[in-house]
C-alpha cells in the first residue's frame, strides 16, 4: 500500500543534564596538531572560541550511559507523543556513529547494533520490526527520515521509528581545542504513511556524498599530546576545510530540495539546521537565501540550540525540532545576533526545511510541509 503523505506523528529528545561550561575545560592543557602547547590563557581561548562557534555550554551523558541508553529515552518519548502501540513500528533506525562507548574507555560497541539495544529496552517483540543503524556523520537523522520515507512510500512499511544517539564525550582528545564543540544528546520520530486530501510531511529531498579530497575531513587520530599510544584514536576534524565545504555545497543542496518540492523561498517558515557552529549556520542560510537573490533573511527562520547544548551530532536537528514544538526554544536570531526572545512555533501548514552536513563528507536536506 502507498501513502499519499509521509508525516511525522511524534517527536522526543534526552538532553542529558550533566551541563559543562565553557570554564570547566580551563583546566585542560590544550596543544596544536603538530603537539606545540598552546601559551594563550584559557580566558583568550574560551572567548576566541565562542566568539567562533556560539557555544556556552554542552551536555554529557552520565557515566553509567551509552547511546543506547539516550536513544531509548527519545524513542519512548517520541512513540508517547505519537500514541502508537511500539509492537506496531516496521523499522526502526538509528543514527548513530561511535555506538556505544563505556566511561573511561575509547572503544566502540557495536555488536549487537544500538538499535538491536533500542528495540529490547523498549521490549517489542514483534520480529517484523525490523532494526538496524546507518552510519552517514552528522546528517545522519536526516538520512534516516529519508529512508523512512523510501520505505514508506514503496508500500514496505507503514510506520517507522527514527532515533539519533550519540555520546561524542567519550570520543573526545580533551588536549585539543576542539572537543569543546562536542555534547551528548538524542532525538527520535515516528514517521507514518497517511491518507490526504492536502499534501504534507516530506515534500521533497535531496542528499550528496563528496568522498574524494572530502572523505576525510572528519577522522579518527591521535592525542595532540605527545608520548601517547597513537592506536588509540580520538575525533579529530580539518576545520577549515570543513567550514568552507559546507558554505560552498549545503545551500545548493538545499535549493535543490526547495525546487525539488516546487516551491518557493517567501513561503519558508523555519529552517533547522545541524548546529555545528554557530558562525558557519549563519552564513550557510545567508548564502541559501542569495541563490534566490535575497537579502533579507526573516529573523524567526532558524532556530538555534548550540550555544547552551553543543553539538550532539546527529542528535542536533531532531532535539531542536522537539524543543520548537514543544514551545522550549526562546531564542530569536538575525545576522548572526541574538535579537530577541520568545518562543519559536511551528503551525499547521508551515513549510519547514531540515538540513545538515558531515563526516563522510554527506550533505543532505528535506522540503516538509508541518
């Protein structure tokens, strides 16, 4: 059976509540690449970082959780919201990139998968829920949302569980600068197949993979400090690059999945975009909004949760997505200023866009009528 609407019927977060400022890492002794200490006071590096990236604050996981154990949180939340029998979801997928990683370790469990782990903490027995990751960086719940919808409107399942978990606090080289961008967190929806008059849910997407100088602008390497096993790896980034891959290729993805769905930019409502860096979401909606040779950028268009929450990865959009419905996301932006404050909303009818960039290096956005 094929559905004339693919929709979202429930939405859950887990925002751990272990909250970690940016002054908590000044006891961190942080050198470059090459292993050379860094000799600016830690007051010099927090500001310089913030100015950079937004954030504030991130979250981490208590020290007896996983992925696993966030992700079922959001999944029970978001199968709550929805109020659906769990025996009746035909997939359930999950976002996830490290697995699940024990405090005090730096080794990755996968066997069996996190949603193996997911759909027995939430005690489905039904064998035809079928449950499996996918593995795609930080667009990762997105691409999952993608693949519902290819389920879904191929007539092979009905109703799908999409979660995002992660725990980037156990991946961390604490003597590199940048594991102050990373946090914990997860997200999760129930995607349904429905009957309409009127078309809504997922419009439209688009979705890229850039795997020959990109593939490893995100990787696992070792400590920036010296004398350390260098088998033992941590998430290691080319900044640079990554943020002028991302400026040059997200807004044209995001075109192509406005123009995909026919429509038009002064209809937009809200865009929600994986908080990687504050600075680089700015400009990314600032360059999508000139491929449609505009300039005026409406201040309620992007929600923001990075500067309190960090960035849980593929926990990012699905987390912000739950705060707006939920009425718990109060900040109002414009050119890259924080303006205002009051609750963002979505209404019935809004057009909405989702999208994201990362590891792989994976671009990938969806056109959705709320």
């Amino acid at each position: 059976m094929s559905f004339n609407n693919i929709v979202i019927t429930g939405t859950g977060k887990y925002i751990p509540e272990n909250i970690v400022t940016n002054e908590d890492f000044a006891k961190n002794v942080f050198y470059d690449e090459n292993s050379n200490i860094f000799e600016a006071e830690h007051e010099e590096i927090a500001a310089k970082f913030k100015a950079i990236t937004g954030i504030e604050e991130r979250r981490y996981a208590d020290d007896n959780q996983c992925a696993s154990d966030l992700g079922t949180i959001a999944a029970k939340l978001a199968i709550e919201d929805a109020g659906i029998d769990p025996e009746t979801i035909d997939q359930i997928i999950v976002a996830e990139n490290f697995g699940d990683v024990t405090k005090d370790t730096i080794q990755t469990d996968l066997l069996p998968s996190i949603a193996s782990r997911i759909k027995h903490n939430l005690g489905i027995k039904n064998p035809s829920c079928v449950a499996y990751d996918i593995i795609f960086g930080c667009p990762g719940w997105i691409q999952g949302m993608i693949q519902a919808y290819s389920y879904i409107k191929s007539g092979i399942a009905k109703r799908c569980l999409v979660v995002s978990a992660e725990t980037l606090s156990r991946v961390l080289d604490m003597h590199d600068r940048d594991s102050m961008i990373y946090s914990d967190g997860a997200g999760a929806a129930v995607v349904e197949g429905v009957e309409g008059n009127s078309k809504e849910g997922i419009l439209s997407f688009a979705m890229e993979t850039y795997a020959n100088e990109e593939a490893y602008y995100l990787f696992l390497g070792k400590s920036n400090i010296t004398n350390t096993d260098p088998k033992v790896r941590y998430i290691k980034m080319h900044g640079r690059k990554i943020y002028e891959f991302a400026l040059t290729h997200v807004p044209n993805a995001m075109k192509l999945a406005m123009d995909k769905a026919g429509a038009e930019i002064k209809d937009l409502k809200k865009i929600f975009i994986h908080q990687a860096n504050e600075k680089m979401d700015f400009e990314i909606i600032k360059r999508f909004y000139r491929l449609y040779k505009e300039r005026n950028i409406p201040e309620y268009i992007m929600p923001m949760s990075i500067n309190k929450l960090g960035n849980s990865s593929v926990g990012t959009v699905p987390t912000l997505l739950d705060m707006v419905i939920k009425g718990e996301c109060q900040q109002i932006y414009h050119e890259g200023q924080r303006v205002a404050e009051g609750n963002h909303k979505l209404n019935k009818g809004d057009l909405i866009m989702f999208a994201s960039v990362g590891a792989g290096m994976n671009i990938n956005a969806i056109c959705y009528r709320y």
